[in-house]
DNA sequence: TTTGACATTATCACCCATGTGAAGGTTTGA
DNA sequence: TCAAACCTTCACATGGGTGATAATGTCAAA
C-alpha cells in the first residue's frame, strides 16, 4: 500500500511515517516512480512504534528491539548474539522498573482523586465546610 | 542544605536542580548571600521528580501532579477542585495505559531472553548448529 | 589578613530527540 | 487538464538537558 492508506490505517501522519523510515524503523520499498510501497505487516508494525514512542522508549532503541517483539512464542534462533542479549536484558529491566514508578504514582493519584471524590460528597451531605 | 549537598544526595547534577527550579518543580528559599537554601523533604522530592521523569512524564505535568503524590493514605481536600480532578484521572488512566504496553513488550522481550538462552544452551550441547 | 581552592550565582548559548510546516516539483487518475 | 497524492529538502518548535564564562561567597592555611 501507498504511504496514504498506511497513515489512515494507523491514523499516524505521512509526515511520521517518513521520520519514522528516516530514523531507520521502517523500510519500506520504492516502486518504480519513487512511491513508497509498504507491506502490510507494516501497520501492526507502525502502531506498535506509536505504543512505544508514547511510553516513552527512544527511536534508537525501538530499533533494535522491534525484531524481537513478535508476539510468537517459539522463536527460533539461529545465532544468539552476547551483545544483543545484554542490551535487551537492560530494556528489560529498565522498563520494569518504569512499570514499579508508574504503578506507584497511579495508586498514590488514584488515591488522591479518591479523596477529592469524598471531600466533594462531604460537601454535598452538609458537612460542615473547611474553606 | 545548599545545592552541593542535595546534589550529592540525590545524585542529580546542580545544574539539573537550578534547571528544575526553573520548571516550576522546586522552590528553594533563599539565604541572605543569595544561595539557595533547600529543606529536608527536597531530598524524596527531587527523587521523585527523576523517577518520573525517566518514566517518561513531562515537567509541566509533573508540576500540577506533585502536591497530590504524597504517598499517605489520609489526605484531606479542603477545596475540591473538577479541573484538577480531571487533570489527574486523565493522567491516571494514562499512566495504566503505559504501564499496560510497557507490560506487554517487556514480556516478549523476556520471552526472546529465554529463546536466545535456549539456543545458546543447545550449542552447547552439540546440537546442529543452524548458521 | 591575605591568598587560594572550592561552592555558588546568573546568563548565554548549544545539543539531541521528536516532531511539524512549508515550498517547489513529479505522478496519478478521474 | 487539474486536483490530489506523492516526492525531497530546508527550516523551525518544543522538551530536557549540558557547557562555558565571569562574578561573587566561604573557609582554612600561611
């Protein structure tokens, strides 16, 4: 498919999608008139570089992660690469701790929203004010 | 303290805690020689500024959801206020959106983990090599 | 009490990442 | 033929820092 349909399909902007191949996260091929032809694994590929942008995972990184991220369990490999490895280890673990920091926050918001919910029902019931 | 030891402390740079102050997340006083003067509780805080920072939250945010992260569970609101409120659930269901993605690549990328280890324990043990 | 090292101050400018806007040119397709 | 879709390229915007300079403050040893 043309550069058009990929961005209507994942509602990401052309003007992304080009970033994107020019930040290397996307390869898609030429036709003969400079069009670029994407295929179709390229729209549950270009939503998931979405998903990780917005969690905040660098272009640099994604990079080197999305082959791994087939939702697959039987991977095969062919020849496992020390340095790879490592370097996904460390993705990892980094993006649990971000999970620990996250949760964290949202109960503690969640908790404060609770709160607010209470004081707004005090207030309806009748309770004496604190203002 | 003084900005040296918060530094030494937190482990972040002066230059990122004057970089802070002026994001609006700090305000230290000030002594009379124009040195700022930084107080106890700034030693959790600036930590925490970086913990989400890291996660991927920007300072804007950071700034309006920091007075509601105080991790006791009794906190009382005198002024409820619905913009506030609105503010903090959008950020919330944020926050379990990311966490839900984060979750889901982390786990294929363990899983990739485990396969590359399997294919590195099968060279070991004199399978066929695939290369 | 002065000297010298070290901490702090402010300010200006610069870097990288992630986009975004706009100009100017080519290709497609009704 | 003409609009819409595509192409490249250059430039700008924003967020989160970082580096360098020059001036002042502190403190201890000579």
């Amino acid at each position: 498919m043309r550069i058009g349909e990929l961005s209507r399909r994942t509602g990401v902007p052309t003007r992304m999608l080009r970033y994107y191949e020019e930040q290397g996260l996307i390869a898609p091929r030429r036709r003969e008139n400079g069009y670029r032809e994407y295929g179709e694994y390229l729209v549950d590929r270009v939503r998931k570089i979405r998903e990780l942008l917005d969690s905040g995972i660098p272009t640099r990184i994604i990079g080197d992660m999305l082959p791994c991220l087939d939702d697959t369990s039987d991977t095969v490999i062919a020849e496992p690469d020390p340095e790879l490895r490592a370097l996904l280890v460390e993705q990892r673990d980094k993006m649990s701790e971000r999970i620990t920091v996250l949760e964290h926050n949202r109960d503690a918001l969640d908790r404060y929203i609770v709160a607010m919910d209470r004081a707004e029902r005090d207030v309806a019931d009748g309770a004496v004010s604190t203002v």
